[in-house]
C-alpha cells in the first residue's frame, strides 16, 4: 500500500496460540476457520515465510525477509485485554490509562 512496508507485531497473551501460528496447525483450534473465518495455515505463512528460491539464477534466499512477528505478551501487560474480557474497575481504568485514555 503506498510503496511502503510497514512491519506487523503480534503481541499474544495465549502461548497455544503462538504455537499453532509457528506450527501452521492445531487440532484444538482446527474450528476456528468455521467459527471465527481465522486461517492458522495462513497466519503461519505471513509470519514464517518460506525459503525463496530464483528459479531463473537458482539462488535460494536462505533469510527471507521477515514483516510480521509474533511474540508472548503477559496478559497484565496486554493492551487489548479491556476489551475482550470484563474487568473489574481499576483493572480497566489500567487499562485505559495503558492505550493512553483517562475516564
């Protein structure tokens, strides 16, 4: 977009998560491309590139260049966590205070 690359950091609080996203597949979340349209085999594949190879000069790219990352996020840490779980009140005026909010 724009001609510009912009790099994807993923902070997860779910360490099942990351797993299934580094592995390309998990059999305890195989549901969730029905329930919540979330491709893991997808979200592998723009976190965890593939090998290149040039098939003109057969020069295989060894390090292909990575714009995504994923890494484990504490949940009292985690940004998004006031809104995706109910929290008492001074757990959500942290919360506000974290994205940079004052009630």
């Amino acid at each position: 977009m724009l001609g510009v690359d912009l790099p994807l950091h993923a902070w997860e609080d779910n360490s099942q998560c990351i797993s299934a996203v580094t592995n390309g597949y998990s059999a305890n979340l195989r549901h969730l491309a029905r329930v919540q349209r979330t491709c893991i085999s997808a979200l592998h594949e723009a976190f965890f590139p593939e090998v290149e190879e040039d098939f003109l000069t057969g020069e295989v790219d060894a390090q292909p260049e990575l714009n995504c990352t994923i890494a484990y996020c504490p949940s009292g840490d985690h940004k998004g966590d006031m809104f995706t779980k109910p929290l008492d009140r001074a757990l959500f005026l942290a919360g506000l205070d974290k994205i940079g909010m004052k009630l």
